[in-house]
C-alpha cells in the first residue's frame, strides 16, 4: 500500500506544534509495518536556513500547479525522514512559504492552496501508484475538493482514496468566497452542501466533507468534535459523516524520546535516582534554588485557552504559597506571556517563565519536572502528557480528549494508575488536583515512587496507531472499489 503523507509541518524539518511528531514519526512506522509511505511539505525557508538542503535530490523542476490561477512553477526535492528509509518530498518555490512563522495569516490562503494543488501535481508525476493520501487539518484540505471537482476525470488520480486526520477543530481557514477563484475551484463549492459557512468558505469543512473517512487523534476527540460544547460549528457535518468518523490515539516516537538516549537531557533516566540528578541539573540551569524537597511543576506548550493556561494564571499565585518550582516553557498570546513574565519578577525564587520555541529546552524540562500540567479545555490528543510520562513525569491534567484516554488516575489502594486528573473545567478544580498532587509529592513518598514507575512503564509506543492507520487507510480504499 503506497500512501501520501501530506502535512504544512513535518518534525524536525518545522516544527510548530504537535502535527509535526505525528508527521515526522507516524510514516516511519507505517514502513516498519510493511507499507510504502511518503511525506510531502514545503520547502519552508527556516528549513533552507536550519538543514543543509544540498543533500536534498531535485527530482522534478518547473511543474506548474494544474488548477491554480497563481500559475509560478515549482521544483520537488527528495530527502528522507531522519535515520529512515522514508522519503519526504519538499514543494519548492521561489515566492511562497518565505515567512518566519509558517503559519503567518498574510498569504495564508495563496500558500496553503498552492501547496494542496502542487502536492497533487507531485503525486501524480512522481508517485501515481499512490493508494491513499492522508491529508491533516485544514492547510491541506483542499487536496480532496480538488480530486472530487477538478481532477475527478483524471484517471490517475481519481482513484486515490483521501483519509483527513483532524488534529485540532479549533483551526478551520476561514476565508471570503473570493479565495475558491483563486484556487480555480468551481464557484458552485460556495454552497452550504460543500465549502460555504455562515457566509464564508470554511477549508476544513471541505476535507470533512470531500474525503473518503476522516479520523481524529484518540476516541474521546471524536466523540467529543460531534458535540456543540467541541465542534466548533462543525459538529452537524461531523455527526452526518459519523459512519465513516474514527478516532485513532498519537503515539509518540520511541527512538526520539527515549529517556536513556535523549542527548537533549542532562542524565539517562532509569531509576528514580536519575530523575532527581536531572532535576537538580535543571534548577541550575534556570536559575532556580537547587532544593530537592521543592516540587518542580512546569508547563509546555502554547500559551491559548485551548490549552487551560487561563487556568493556571488564575490559580497560580495560590499553588505557589506551597513549597513548589513553576515553570513555563511556552509563546502565544500576549497578555499571558505579560502575567507570566511579571510573575517571574515577583517570585524569582520560585519563578521560571521562558517565552521561546526551544526544543532542546522541552526535553530538558520534561526530564527533568516532578509534576507536569495540562489543564486544556480541548485536547485532541495531546503529546505532552506522554512525552512527561515517559520521563518519569506526573501530569496533572483535565480529562478531556487524549488526556482522558492516556492518563490514569492513581489510585492509591491498588497502586495503578499514571496521574491526577479533574473534568469541571474551572481554576479550582485545577488548583485542588494540583494540590493533591504536590501532596503526594511531598508526603507519600512511596506512592510517588510508584507513580514514576508506572508512567515510565506506560506504552505509548507508535506500533499500535500505525496498525490502525493502515486499517484506517484500507477503509478508505475500500470506497474506491
Ligand atoms: N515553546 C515550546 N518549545 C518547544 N517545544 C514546544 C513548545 N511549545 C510546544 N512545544 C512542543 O509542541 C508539541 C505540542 O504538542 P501537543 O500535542 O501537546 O499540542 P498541539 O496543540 O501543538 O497539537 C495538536 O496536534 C497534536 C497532534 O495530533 C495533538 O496531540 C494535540 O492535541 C493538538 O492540539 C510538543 O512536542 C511540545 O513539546
């Protein structure tokens, strides 16, 4: 089975969230597992800049995109996802995807759709025995409303069956209907059988509807999309396509986050013992006390409400009358960054705010924390809480999405278990269960041993996931016959 892995961002090549490890890891397991994968992105110009692009091979210059009016030509590049045989094809261009930020809103549109139109062009003068092409979230949404408008009497491409993975329905593209010119897509998509939404053209909208099945990031996702409270107006449709509606739960990549290996951390993790001299390590490193009886709770990710932060910042100076350690690794939204930064000013002994991207950071901090927060009000699946599992981590989380099916709560008469976790979603909830946990922390040593012990043994490995994206894909296929 041949399958088009297409993503906007693939680890390590860019990074920007957690779409990229799925991207960067999931294909190489659907190779172990006997499939022949690709990967296609754009050349973004941080990848020129950080890779050295030479050892890339030009395999195709000056195509030009079949259905879209911005008619420049492109090349493709071939590389390979690191230490795999998997091949990654880059989009290149002279004039797009030239912003820092890959995501930047100017052009957006121009960008996305291009890349969607020319990862098709790719497929079909590289690759044409493709099988499936799995499509995420809304930047390559269009590749299925192209294959079913444009392309559906392309016979080579007509029969390539699309699978959409939704990693977070909170980001749709919405744009005026101007944009489906642009694309050189049929007017008659503006329409609210197809792309048309309260007045504009919504781009997920059109991967929900125009691909063969759709799957989200874990099981309690799915169900929870079909509702008003998570989908973001989308829930109709979703409910409407629930036949073909899956929800498959992300792995994480053993081979990069493996805490014996893990060149970012300061000492391999086996015993608990490691754990602490990592802790110590990063006290030093952000400047923090290096007091061992301190509980480190810290925080990665992006700093929006999806992920609770507005929690947090309403419960922290309470939490923090405790003997703890707050860190945040994290950008976003301005006015947290602010509150955080002037938090920090008041509690320099207890406070570390590091408002940047930084990866090497990440793992220092996920190696090196006692307890790890994750209060989202929505959480497809959520990399986070395994990445701080498989570290020896606690997370403290709200179970919601992913959170709900990849951490147990600990339960101290029988001993299982792999973290706390509340479900209201309000500051106090948060601040209770943070207690709680910092309690365990402190006081019940033994049981906190045992909580090490279990989220290192958690299996969060991608074996799992890759077998039921290729059954995923052979659904999909099955459509096509
Ligand atoms: N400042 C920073 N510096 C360094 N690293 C940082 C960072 N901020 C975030 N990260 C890293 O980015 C990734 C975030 O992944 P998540 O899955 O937790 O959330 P995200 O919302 O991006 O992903 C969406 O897609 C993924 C993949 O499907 C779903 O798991 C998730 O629920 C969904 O919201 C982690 O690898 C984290 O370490």
């Amino acid at each position: 089975m041949k399958i088009a892995y297409v993503s906007y961002e693939v680890s390590p090549y860019a990074k920007a969230g957690g779409l990229a490890d799925v991207a960067g890891a999931l294909p190489i397991y659907l190779k172990k597992m006997g499939a022949e994968p690709y990967v296609i992105m754009p050349l973004h110009k941080s990848i020129e800049k950080n890779f050295d692009v030479s050892q890339f091979k030009l395999v195709k210059e000056n195509l030009m995109p079949d259905s879209h009016t911005y008619k420049i030509p492109f090349s493709v590049y071939q590389g390979y996802l690191p230490n795999s045989e998997v091949k990654i094809y880059f989009i290149k261009t002279d004039k797009l995807f030239d912003s820092k930020n890959i995501y930047e809103e100017e052009n957006i549109f121009l960008k996305t759709s291009f890349f969607c139109d020319a990862s098709l062009k790719t497929i079909k003068e590289i690759e044409s025995d493709t099988d499936v092409i799995n499509i995420n979230d809304w930047h390559t949404s269009l590749i299925p409303v192209y294959l079913k408008t444009n392309y559906y009497e392309d016979t080579s491409l007509r029969k390539i069956a699309t699978v959409l993975t939704i990693h977070n329905i909170g980001y749709q593209g919405l744009f005026d209907s101007g944009v489906l010119t642009t694309a050189g897509l049929p007017s008659y998509l503006f329409n609210m059988e197809a792309l048309e939404f309260y007045g504009k053209v919504n781009i997920l909208k059109g991967g929900i509807m125009f691909s063969d099945v759709i799957n989200t990031v874990s099981p309690t996702y799915a169900k929870e999309i079909q509702t008003k409270e998570y989908g973001f107006g989308l829930e109709g449709i979703l409910k409407i396509r629930s036949e073909d509606l899956y929800g498959i739960l992300n792995g994480i990549d053993y081979s990069v986050y493996n805490p014996l290996t893990d060149p970012h951390i300061f000492y391999p993790i086996k015993t608990y013992e490691d754990k602490l001299k990592n802790k110590k390590k990063l006290q030093e490193y952000l400047n923090l006390p290096q007091k061992k009886s301190a509980t480190i709770v810290s925080f990665i990710g992006r700093l929006y409400e999806q992920k609770g932060i507005d929690l947090i910042k309403n419960m922290i100076k309470y939490l923090l009358l405790t003997d703890i350690q707050f860190v945040i690794l994290g950008t976003g939204n301005e006015n947290y960054e602010g509150f955080f930064k002037s938090l920090e000013n008041e509690f320099p002994q207890k406070v570390s705010i590091n408002i940047t991207f930084d990866t090497d950071l990440a793992q220092k901090i996920y190696a090196g924390s006692d307890i790890f927060l994750m209060p989202s009000r929505y959480e497809p699946c959520g990399l986070g809480q395994m990445y701080s599992m498989r570290y020896g981590t606690i997370p403290v989380v709200r179970y919601t999405g992913g959170l709900e099916d990849t951490v147990i709560e600990y339960d101290p008469i029988s001993k299982v278990g792999t973290g706390f976790g509340f479900y209201e979603y309000n500051e106090s909830e948060l601040l209770m269960t943070s207690l709680k946990a910092v309690y365990y922390h402190q006081k019940k040593k033994d049981d906190w041993k045992i909580l090490f012990q279990n989220c290192m043994g958690a299996d969060f490995s991608y074996d799992k996931s890759a077998k039921e994206y290729l059954e995923l894909y052979k659904k999909a296929m099955s459509k096509k016959s």
